[in-house]
C-alpha cells in the first residue's frame, strides 16, 4: 500500500448527496485523491432508526480502511447526527473522522443577523435533536426551528425533472421556517444543495442558505495539516466511485451532478447483514 499522504480520503454517504462535499474538497484540495461511497443499496438513511445507522457507518468505515482510506469524510447528516461518536470511538486514533453537522451549525450561527435559524433535514436528522445540540452549543440564545423533509432527498434521489408536486412538497417543507421569519437555513441533508435554486426560490432573498462543504473542507485541511498527511503532490489529484447497488444510475446521476465523468464505478457490498 502507498505511502500514507499519497491515500485517498474517503467520502461517503447513501447515495449522491454527498457529492456535494466532495465537490467542496474538489475545489479547495485538488491535490488529493478521493474516494467516494454510495451506500445506495440501503438509501434512503433518512428515515432509519440510530442503532442501524451506527451499524451502517461501521460497515462503510472497516470497508473504506480497507481500501488504505488516510482520513474519512461522513458526507451524510443522518450518519453524522446518529453514529458520528459510535464512529469515533470504533476508529480511535486510527485516524481522523470529520462531520457535516458542526461545520453547517458554525457558519449558520456566525452569520444570522437575528438569531432565528432554521434547518430542513431528513426525519432521521431531526429526530436526533443534534442540530438542537449543536447550535446551543455555539450560541445558547440563537433559535432553531427544525424542519424534517421526509420525500425530499429521495426526490433528488430519483433524479429530475420537478414537476409541479414536487415544487409544492418544497413550498410546505419551507412555510414553517417562513412562518418562524427565520434569516438563514441549514440545508442539513447534503442531497439538498441540489436543489439550492428552488429552496432559494421558495424562501426568497433575504433568507441564506448554508451548505456544510465548505466548512468540512477547511477541517479536512486542518486535520491533515495536524498529522502531516496532506498529499505533496503539485498536480491534480485521482477520484473514483464505489456504490452498493446500481452503478450505470449511479454514473448516470453522478455525472449530471458533479458535472464531471465519474469514469467506471465500483459495485462494492458493503452489507454484513439483509437490510432492514
Ligand atoms: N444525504 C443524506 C443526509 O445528508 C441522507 C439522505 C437519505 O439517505 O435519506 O442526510
């Protein structure tokens, strides 16, 4: 196996939400080489319960250290709001495992002007109240009105094009935050930017949408930075795809997505058990 710095940092998620994220590493650490999990054969993650997410993410992380993984990026809400310190704590000092929750609260908190936040995520998201945690963490007097979106990321699953149901299944996702007079929104699910231009629509200007991608790619940098892995490489780094279910879909729809060829990608089981 290669050198340490010249491995891949693994990206994961159920499907192709998580290309959000690595679009954002793309852009900010091209140097590196990637590779990226779609656990589609178990999507949707959204409305599961805690103890098969953890189950899940243990599956994916043994599998990515398998394949000489130097750091993990759990580019899911839903893993990262239920199984991020199962995930730690089964990792140890192995290496570095980095979230998307965090990154999305900090940036939200820093930059409403008035306090009133809100975030549109799956109901497994919600349901673990981790967003909650973590903006009282960052900000005790900001508010957060919390929005679970159950048919949303399976929509973009699914591919486009929107029709008007789907305009209005987005349209009531958006009241309650409308109604809260909420000034910035968490898109906690990293399938949602996706969609960002029709959120953007719905909520109008004056409400600001936060992405995680950003964020996780400045603490991926930093985590490198702290254990000397970041690769020294001076040209564009390699990428490459592994999904658990369909691959011709998944290139299909990761392509349209990332707006760049995902070339071959890999069937992988990454399934110990029958999915639920
Ligand atoms: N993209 C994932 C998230 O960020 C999950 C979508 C799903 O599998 O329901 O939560």
């Amino acid at each position: 196996m290669s050198a340490l710095p010249e491995r891949p940092i693994a990206v994961f998620d159920s499907g192709v939400g998580g290309l959000t994220v690595l679009h954002e590493l793309l852009v900010s650490l091209p140097t590196e080489d990637y590779l990226y999990l779609g656990d589609t054969a178990r999507f949707p993650y959204g409305d599961r319960g805690q103890a098969e997410l953890r189950t899940f993410a243990i599956e994916i992380a043994d599998h990515l250290l398998d394949q000489g993984a130097k750091l993990l990026v759990v580019a899911c809400n839903a893993l990262s709001s239920s199984a991020l310190d199962a995930l730690e704590l089964h990792i140890g000092d192995r290496l570095d495992v980095i979230g998307v929750v965090k990154p999305a609260t900090q940036l939200a908190v820093a930059g409403s002007r008035t306090g009133r936040i809100g975030v549109l995520a799956t109901p497994a998201t919600v349901a673990s109240a981790a967003y909650e945690r973590a903006v009282r963490d960052a900000d005790a007097h900001v508010h957060l009105e919390s929005v679970p979106c159950p048919d949303l990321a399976p929509i973009i699953q699914g591919g486009f094009p929107f029709d008007e149901d789907v305009v209005d299944t987005v349209r009531s996702y958006c009241a309650p935050l409308k109604a809260a007079g909420v000034d910035t929104v968490i898109l906690g699910c990293t399938h949602y930017p996706l969609v960002a231009p029709l959120l953007q629509r719905v909520l109008g200007r004056g409400v600001t949408l936060v992405t995680s991608g950003a964020g996780v790619a400045r603490s991926v940098e930093r985590a490198l930075a702290a254990r000397n892995l970041l690769n020294p490489r001076q040209s564009e780094g390699d990428y490459r795809f592994q999904c658990s279910a369909d691959v011709e879909s998944f290139r299909a729809l990761g392509t349209r997505f990332l707006q760049m060829p995902l070339g071959d990608v890999m069937h992988v089981e990454v399934a110990s058990t029958v999915p639920a």
